[in-house]
C-alpha cells in the first residue's frame, strides 16, 4: 500500500514573532515599576515625617541669623515639600527628587553663613540635621548608584564641616558632632544599599520573566506553525492530489465512485479551507458518533466495507478534533487500501472504552516497502501519522507479503 501524492506546505506564522514596543516594555519592566513605586511611597512616608519633625524645630530656631531664617526655611521645606508630592503622585519623581537632593547640599554649605556668630552648643542638633538621610533618600531616587555612593559620604562630610565651622574644634564639640554624622552616613548607607539590592532582585525577574516569555512564544510559535504545516499538508494531500490521482486511476466502477466522492470531499474542504486547518471544532462528540463517522468514511463511494464496531458503555466523549483526525486518517487508510492493494480483504474494526479509542484498518494486498516511500509523500506520513501525532494521538502501520495494517489509537489523559 503505497501512497502517491505530494504537497508543498506554505510558510505558516500563527503567533506574531514580534510584540508591539510598547507592549513588550511594559511587560518587562512589571516589576522594576512596582519596586520603584514602592520605593517612591516609602521616601514619601519618611521624608514627610522628618521634614515634618525638621520644620517643627526650624520655626522657632535662633542658631542661624534673622535675615537668614526664612530663605532657609523656603528653600529647603519648598522642594522637600513638593519632592514628598510628587513621589506620593508618582509624577516628576526624578526631579523633584534631585531639586531637594540639591536645595539641602546648598542649605548646609550655606550653614556657616547662616549661623555666624551662633554660640550653640553642640549637643543642641539643629533642625538640618533631621533633613541629611533625606537628602540621601531623594539622591537614591534622582541619580545613578555611583552619584547615590558619592552622596551617602558627601553630605555626613560636608554637615561636619558646616558644624563644626559654628561650633568650633573643642573635643567634646568634634566628638558629638562626628557622632552625628556617622549615624547619618550608617544609615544613608543603608538606604542606598537597601534601594540597589531591591533594584536589581526586580531587573532579574523581570529579565527571568522576559526569557521566560520569549521561549514560550518561540515554543508556541514553532508549535502552531508545525501543527499547521501539517493540518495543510494533509488538506492538499486528501482533498485535492489524492481525488485527481484517484480520477486518473480509477478502471473500475468502485474506483469511479471513490474518486467522485474523493472530489466531492475537496471541494467542501477547500471551501473550508481556514476552518478546516485546525482540523475543526472541538466540541466533544460521543464515542458512538465517532463509530458512525468512521463507518461512514469507511463506505463512501467504496463501495461496502466491513467495518465492526465495540463500544463500551462508559466510554464517554471525545474532543471533536480528536474525532475528526481519527475520521480523516481512517479515510485516507482506507482510500489506500482501495488504490494500491484493490481493496482486497479491506476491513475496519473502531473499538471505544472509558481510556481509549482505536480504529484498525487491515488488508491483504501485496504491502510495500516503507523505506521506498519519499519524502515527498505524505499519504501516510502526513495524512495519517502526523494527523494524529497532532492532537495527542500515534498511529502506527504494519506492511508485508500479508497485507497492510494501519492502527490509529487515542488514550484520554491520565
């Protein structure tokens, strides 16, 4: 039972390769975003608490000069207060951000200045003192983790130098003043550190998540594409080749009726071309409508075929493709029968269980040798094997000097 015919699929892309840019940004950086927005509330929660606490302590501060006590307190409680907005709205974080990172820099180089002639001693923190983590905080959200390390050190150094330049160099004055500052640089560092790792654990699994996505497509892609080649492949093969090799064949009136019935088949199926690629529904059918399907196919226009059919009664539905591959492979096996070994001894047997489904198409034609067939033949490489390779199915084909058997089989998932 050989089997003639040839058919050359078309390049089939089901699945786009490509995603949209706007799309694929966002679903790779989720969680970068997330973490970020996390962050933001964060700083906004514990600026706001230290700006609150600074502010309280700045109204009635007397360390700094008359004509210096308002500038100070709008140019830092201004960008503090529209940093805190903003990381709350998520709307100009960076730069709100980096404004306030700066405005509280220029505040303690301008300290000095501000507290000529102050004779506070050092173990009275003045209230800039509170706004140094926060000033850290804002540099972690405007600027790159080299600029953010820089700031961690620049701002504890540059409060020692500006209070120390007021309180003076007295031990007891170094010691506190340092004190202060080394918590401030401790705990910036934390800051910084905390931020960089919560960071990169986000750029990991979101590029996890990207890998991830872009091998599942690729495997989709690949998937779609050879289940397509395969349903088309068939289509030509059944439909179109196999009824104009049947019509130029046929010598008897068994074989003019297949080949009327063959071409009858195309027809519809052309017509229904892009359902019929997916090889139909899948609706479930019963295991007894499946029989009838399959002796149906087994007789059309070949005249009467012995087909014997056991169902259990447990034996349930069936996916409608899985049905339909079956229906189709029992087709394209019987029509072999008839082309290449005259139809002799030709019989089917469809048994149904609870667990599995099995049709068995047998002959006692002359066989024929598998390594033989091309390529480029696809009667039983495409049309019966791959078919039911497609929804789940095996389907394997016995040939000798005794006849050919095809045997299509079907196990539900365990």
């Amino acid at each position: 039972m050989t089997t003639p015919g040839h058919a050359e699929s078309p390049p089939v892309a089901a699945i786009p390769r490509r995603v949209p840019a706007e799309l694929s940004t966002a679903t790779e950086r989720f969680t970068q975003r997330r973490v970020e927005r996390i962050l933001s509330l964060v700083v906004a929660l514990g600026s706001g608490v230290l700006g609150a606490q600074s502010f309280l302590n700045a109204l009635g501060s007397t360390q700094e000069t008359l004509h210096w006590h308002a500038p100070l307190l709008i140019g830092v409680f201004v960008p503090l207060g529209l940093m805190v907005i903003a990381l709350a709205s998520g709307v100009l974080v960076r730069l709100a951000s980096g404004v306030c990172a700066v405005a509280i820099a220029a505040a303690l180089l301008s300290w000095p200045a501000a507290t000529s002639g102050s004779t506070s001693p050092a173990t009275s923190d003045p209230w800039i003192w509170y706004l140094l983590n926060v000033a850290t905080a804002a540099a972690a959200m405007a600027f790159p983790l080299a600029v953010q390390i820089g700031w961690v050190v620049f701002i504890p150094v540059l409060y020692t130098a500006s209070r120390l330049w007021q309180v003076g160099l007295d031990r007891a004055s170094v010691v506190e003043v340092v004190l202060d500052s080394s918590f401030a640089l401790i705990l910036g560092g934390v800051i910084v550190a905390l931020g960089w790792i919560l960071r990169s654990v986000a750029v990991g699994i979101d590029d996890a998540r990207r890998d991830a996505v872009r091998s599942y497509a690729a495997a989709a892609e690949a998937d779609a594409a050879e289940a397509e080649r395969v349903a088309v492949a068939a289509l030509m093969h059944d439909s179109v080749l196999a009824a104009l090799i049947a019509a130029e064949r046929a010598e008897t009136p068994r074989e003019d009726a297949l080949a009327v019935a063959m071409a009858r088949e195309a027809l519809t199926r052309l017509a229904n071309a892009e359902l019929d690629a997916g090889e139909g529904s899948d609706e479930s059918v019963a295991a007894t409508a499946l029989a009838r399907a399959v002796e149906n196919a087994a007789a059309t226009g070949a005249g009467r075929v012995p087909v014997t059919v056991a169902v259990e009664a447990d034996a349930g539905e069936i996916p409608g493709r899985v049905a339909r591959a079956i229906v189709l492979a029992t087709t394209q096996a019987v029509a072999n029968a008839i082309q290449h070994a005259g139809g002799r001894g030709l019989a089917v047997d469809v048994r149904a269980g609870r667990r599995a489904v099995a049709v068995r198409i047998a002959d006692r034609g002359a066989g024929f040798e598998p390594a033989a067939v091309g390529a480029d033949r696809l009667g039983i490489r495409g049309s019966i094997v791959a078919r039911m390779a497609a929804v789940g199915g095996r389907a394997r084909v016995a040939t000798g000097r005794q006849g050919t058997t095809v045997i299509l089989e079907w196990e539900r998932p365990r």
